[in-house]
C-alpha cells in the first residue's frame, strides 16, 4: 500500500526525530567517554602524588625520631648552642617535609572529588543516553 503525502510528511518526521536523537545520544556517550578519560588521568596523576606524600611524610617521621634518638641529647654537648640550632634546623625540616606531604593530601583529595564529579558526569551522560 502506498503511502499519503501526509503519512509520508509523517514518517520522514519521525525518522528525523530519531535520528536527532541518536545524534544526540551518541553526543552524550562520547562526552561521557572524555570525561571518563579526564578522571582516570587525574587518578594516575594522583598515583604518583600519594607516593610522593607518602615519602614527604617517612621523611619527617625519620627526622623527628633522629632528634628523639641523638645520642648527645641529656650530654655537656646538648647544651650548647651549636646542638640546639641543629635540632631546630632538623625539626624545621622536618616541619618543611610534613607541610608538603599535608599539601600533597589536601591536593589528592580535591583531585579524587573532581575525579569523582567527572565520573558521576560521564555515568549520568552515558544512562541519559540510554
């Protein structure tokens, strides 16, 4: 049977519709798939940053237990000025290692939400498409 003008005006309206919607849906899966991309880049980067906070913090765990464990602390030497300017140069340090690993952690944190963020984005994206 033959379609009418209208029918067809119809029909080729639909296909239109449906086409503009799978356009729309594939738009949706690949913006998913860069956002996807974007939060595991942020989670590699992460990787290295916990391991060089990590390592910031053995630092000042190792210096505040060489200042408990000097061996000239309770001596004629630790009370001299030299001995206690190097303690303070040691704590500072120390102090100076703690701040970068605390650092280091509040930027892994901030970096994971927005990792976070980007994935319920993408997962979002992906199910409005379906």
């Amino acid at each position: 049977r033959e379609l009418t003008p209208s029918q067809r005006a119809i029909r080729d309206g639909d296909f239109q519709v449906q086409r503009a919607a799978g356009q729309k849906a594939a738009e949706q899966v690949q913006d998913a798939l860069d956002s996807s991309a974007w939060a595991q880049t942020i989670l590699t980067t992460a990787t290295s940053e916990i391991e060089v906070a990590l390592d910031n913090a053995r630092k000042c765990e190792e210096q505040h237990h060489k200042i408990k464990t000097d061996p000239r602390a309770g001596t004629a030497v630790s009370y001299t000025l030299g001995f206690h300017q190097q303690q303070l140069q040691l704590k500072q340090q120390a102090d100076a290692w703690f701040n970068e690993a605390l650092a280091g952690a509040e930027k892994i944190v901030a970096n994971m939400d927005a990792a976070l963020e980007s994935t319920t984005k993408a997962a979002k994206q992906v199910q409005d498409a379906a």
